[in-house]
C-alpha cells in the first residue's frame, strides 16, 4: 500500500484530501505545519507528499527546501489557495525548488486523484 503524507494547516482540507485518499486504499498521514511534516517524514516511508504553501512555523517553501535536502528524490504535490497572482507567483517558486506538480484550490476531486495517481505510478 502507499503512503501519502499531507502537510496542511486546515483541519477542513486535511479531511477531505484524508478521504479521498482512502477511499483510493492510500495510507493517508497529515501534519498540521512543516515542522509537524518534516517529524512525520522522519519516522515514516512515504511515497508521496502533499504541502501547502500558506501555513504557520514553517510555510510551504521551507519545508520544500528541507525535505529536498533530506530526501532529494521524494515526490512533492504542492497546494495553494492563497490568491491568484500570489499563489501561482508561489507556486512557481515550489517547482523551482524541487515540487513536482502543484494544483491551486480549490480543486476537484477527480483533478486531485488524478494528479496523485500520476504522481505514484
């Protein structure tokens, strides 16, 4: 079985994306902020990992940065609902440090499943 790690600081997003994902048969993990994701990432083999960008302690792009240095071939789905110009600006700088794909909120359902199913083939 796959594991998916979601780092997200809504407790609403978390759930949902958790639910989708096991209605998949995926091992869902989540962490509240980076810091909480990079402990989890540490004590878990996870094959993919979804991050937003907009959170408290540590946002998105640092716990990129430093999950990359760490695991250098770790798949990253980044998220962002954090305004049109702003987030898109956001989450070009995510790919340029090492996420693989980005999908900006709100998203559907099929759009999301898809991407990750993609991501873990």
């Amino acid at each position: 079985m796959k594991t998916i790690l979601i780092i997200d600081d809504d407790p609403k997003m978390l759930d949902l994306l958790k639910h989708y994902l096991r209605d998949e048969q995926l091992e869902v993990l989540t962490a509240s902020d980076g810091e909480e994701g990079l402990l989890m990432r540490k004590s878990n083999n996870v094959d993919l990992v979804i991050i937003d960008i907009f959170m408290p302690n540590m946002d998105g792009i640092q716990t990129i940065m430093e999950m990359k240095q760490e695991y250098i071939d770790i798949k990253i789905l980044v998220i962002s609902g954090g305004g049109e110009f702003t987030g898109l600006e956001y989450i070009k700088q995510a790919k340029a440090l090492g996420a693989s794909e980005a999908l900006v909120k709100p998203f559907t359902q099929k759009d999301f499943l898809s991407t990750v199913q993609n991501m873990l083939l």
